[in-house]
C-alpha cells in the first residue's frame, strides 16, 4: 500500500494520505495513548516512540512527534498557583511564541502539570523558566 505524506504548517505534525477512507464522517483527536484506547489504529500509532498526538479526518490522519526538547512541571495545587503559572505563561508567549505550553488540571487532583516544549536549543530557556515559576512572581520594594 502506499501512503502519501504532507508537510503540514505545524513541523512537529505529518499528514498521510493513505488513499482510503479514515473516518469516513467526521474527525477525531487523540491527544494521548490513553484517549487512543478507543481505536485499534491510533493505539498501534502511539505504541511508536515520540508520538504525541493523533489526529483522524475523512481520508487522511496527522501524528504529532513530541517536541524535542521539553519540560514537564508539577506544581502543588494552591491558593494562586494557577493564575501564577497563567501569568508566567503569558508572558512567556508574548516572548517566545515558539514555545507550546500544555496545561493540565484533572479533576478533583491536588497538583497540576505543565509541559513546556520547543525546537531543540531550548533547554537552557526551560531551566530558567521553571526556577521562575518554582521561586513564584517578583515583588517590587518600595
């Protein structure tokens, strides 16, 4: 069989075109191996070392590649935690709007994890930002 591929905009995601239906109607987004539990197919693709996320259209899929250099934060879920990581992240956009920042707040969880990921040359950034969100905002003296 063959399978064409497409680049896609995003350079971590690559879209095949396997010359047959996928799903068919509709879409479907795997973001983890364990949302990929209800397909055969996307579970076989996560089993692959470095995938990240699945993607299923009419006649073609897309697999998402884990950034190269990432950084997976848990923080203790507090009073102000979460705006203080939102603000961080923010900023940090603004800054670096090549980095991807995943945000994850499962339901009645005393914790909260952040992935931070980039292209590679980022991990000197990634130890800089996470001794920022360890030691909280700055205050001012006045």
């Amino acid at each position: 069989m063959f399978i064409q591929t497409e680049q896609t905009p995003n350079p971590s995601t690559l879209k095949f075109l396997p010359g047959r239906v996928v799903m068919g109607e509709g879409m479907r987004d795997f973001r983890d191996a364990d949302e990929a539990g209800a397909s055969p197919l996307a579970a076989e693709i996560f089993s692959v070392d470095g995938v990240a996320r699945v993607y299923f259209g009419p006649d073609f899929l897309t697999v998402g590649k884990t950034a190269d250099a990432a950084l997976r934060l848990t923080f203790d879920l507090t009073d102000g935690s979460i705006a203080r990581i939102a603000s961080v992240i923010e900023r940090e956009r603004r800054c670096c709007p090549f980095l991807d920042f995943v945000l994850e707040i499962p339901a009645a969880a005393d914790s909260v994890t952040l992935t931070v990921s980039g292209p590679d040359g980022t991990s000197e950034l990634f130890r800089t930002l996470a001794a920022e969100l360890d030691r909280g905002p700055a205050t001012s003296a006045g």
